[in-house]
C-alpha cells in the first residue's frame, strides 16, 4: 500500500491496542504507543531510500528483503528496544502489537500487483496477488473515518474491530471480481493461455489485463466481467545468443527490469549513428495507449554500453533526456 495508507494503519492500530490492559494505566505514554505503531506500519518501506542510488537498484530490492520471514521479528525487536526505553512501555506486550502492525504491513502488501518478497529466504519468488489496488480510496477512507469516530467516541474495540471486519469482506468481494474476469478472459481466448495478469485500478470495477498465451500477448482493460482486448503482439522469444541482446542483457537496468517484469515484450532499432536501442517493454500498465514502464540499452557500433534507464516513460522527451543527456540517471 502507499504511505499515506500504512500512516493511517498505524494510528488505527495504536487506538485498537489501547484495549490491552497494559496500555490501559494512566502513566502509560499514549504518544510512546502511537509512535511505536505508525513506525511499525512503515518500517519495512525503510528501503525505499534506494531511490536516490538509481530506479533499477530500487526495482530489484524494494519490498524485498525488508518485508521478509526474518524482518518480521527484526522490526518489532528494534522497534520495542527503542520505544519501550525512551518511553518505558512493557517490552513484551510492545512487541507483539508491533509484531502485528509489521505484519499488518507485508500482509495487505501481498494484494497489490507490485507485491513483495514476503517469504524469503525460503523463496525470493515475488507475491502480488493484483486484487486491490496501491492506493484505494475505500480501505484510506474506511480508516480516516474509523479514526475520526474513535476520537469521537472513545470505542477502539467497537470501531476498528468493525473497521478490519467490513474490509475483509471488501477484499473477499474484490478477489471474487478478480476470480470472475479471469474465467471471461479465458473464455475469449482460443489460444492456449499459460498466464494471466489482472491487476486492480484506482476505479473499483476496472481492471487491467494481460495475457500470456501460447503463440502471443494479449493487452486487455476489463469492466466489472466484461473484457475488451485492446492490442495483441507476437510472442517472439528474446534471442540470448545475438550478440546485441547478449551484451543488453549484461546492464545491471535491465537485470533489475526482468527481475521484477511478468510480462513483456522486446524489440531492436538500429540508430543513425550505427549504434542500436534495445528496448524491453512491461505490458501490464497500459495507460491512454501507452506502455511507460520500460528499460531501454542504447549500445554504440561497437556493441558497448553507451548509457540505459529503466523506469516509468511517459514522453518520448524523458526518454532522450535519460539515454543521451542526464548521465546522473544512467
């Protein structure tokens, strides 16, 4: 989820754990609490400061290993250790209910389509299920109203209890369209279909498709069940032993990009200046006809990597901004 809506998680989980009687005595430090449950929802995100060492650094490793099997337990210890100290709450009791918002955190992190690492080490296999979007105005909303009627009323229990029952049955109803749309899409589909991809939008019954099949790609929009293909492209394999993509493969943007890319397609230019342009493009974020998630290796006549980017394009200006002329991107 985005940050505004962990920051919301983290003051809804303070107030709930106001209902545990070690909470409840008036010395307790309600500041200490809070503070200790906002920066658990968002201590996992921590890795996002890898931004500033470059987009591809940040593609390969976000939501990686900060929100692992280990860092489960790591963030709660650090977290308790220093909270409990400075505002001298019960260690055991820190712990556990900054355990369950840590939790919290890679668990609705789960449902998005960037997903996470959340099962390494015993896997590095990315999980996104796709079924509710990054930022969704229902689960932000439904909290900022959750946290205004407990300021109000003074009834934790009553009020988030309520809260996490209606959006577990949000997210139930969310993975039933989901479910649905993927038996249309296979329905329409003559070819031998291997995957399909449907991510969530910030519109509640549209939906982004893409399909994998056989023989080709497919680029579909979906609402509520009905699905309409918008382009289609030939599944042609990327020629490893071609000595250009051999060399495009090597560039540490585009290892990140693969890394991270469930479906995409490829294709090679050849420039004026006898050099070539590999570009590898991400085929499940189609917006107002145009793919912006790509990785793009510009290679001189003799093969050598001239300059790359991988990231979100969303002009042909950027583009040549990034590959010829802002070498601090590359």
């Amino acid at each position: 989820m985005d940050s505004a809506t962990h920051l919301a998680m983290g003051v809804a989980i303070g107030g709930l754990a106001t209902v545990d009687p070690t909470f409840q005595s008036a010395d307790v430090s309600m500041i200490g609490l809070m503070g200790a449950m906002i920066i658990s929802q968002q201590a996992p995100d921590i890795d996002t400061v890898l931004k500033l060492k470059g987009n591809g650094i940040y593609i390969r490793n976000h939501r990686g290993i900060t929100h692992s099997l280990p860092f489960l337990f790591i963030w709660p210890a650090l977290i308790t250790i220093v909270f409990g100290y400075l505002f001298n709450l019960n260690m055991t009791h820190l712990f556990l209910w900054s355990f369950f918002a840590v939790f919290l955190h890679v668990f609705v992190d789960i449902f998005n389509s960037y997903g996470t690492q959340a099962l390494r080490p015993i896997t590095k296999t990315w999980i996104g299920l796709g079924f509710i979007n990054t930022f969704d105005w229902f689960i932000f909303g439904t909290h900022v109203i959750a946290i205004a009627l407990w300021l109000i009323y003074k009834q934790p229990l009553l009020i988030f209890g309520t809260l996490y029952l209606i959006l577990a049955v949000y997210y139930i109803i969310r993975y039933l369209i989901q479910r649905s749309v993927k038996r249309s899409v296979t329905r329409l589909l003559d070819d031998e279909v291997e995957q399909i991809i449907i991510a969530s939008t910030s519109r509640f019954f549209q939906w982004r498709v893409a399909v994998t099949t056989k023989n080709k790609y497919y680029v579909a929009r979906a609402y509520r069940t009905q699905v309409m293909f918008l382009e289609s492209f030939d599944r042609i394999p990327l020629p490893k032993e071609d000595p250009i993509i051999l060399n495009a493969l090597k560039d540490e943007n585009v290892k990140s990009f693969l890394s991270f890319s469930k479906v995409y397609r490829w294709h090679l230019e050849r420039l004026p200046d006898n050099g070539f342009l590999v570009v590898f493009t991400d085929l499940r974020y189609r917006s107002n006809g145009h793919y912006p998630f790509v990785a793009v290796v510009k290679l001189d006549s003799t093969l050598k990597i001239h300059s790359s980017y991988t990231g979100w394009i969303f002009t042909e200006g950027k583009l040549q901004k990034k590959l010829f002329l802002d070498e601090q991107y590359l």
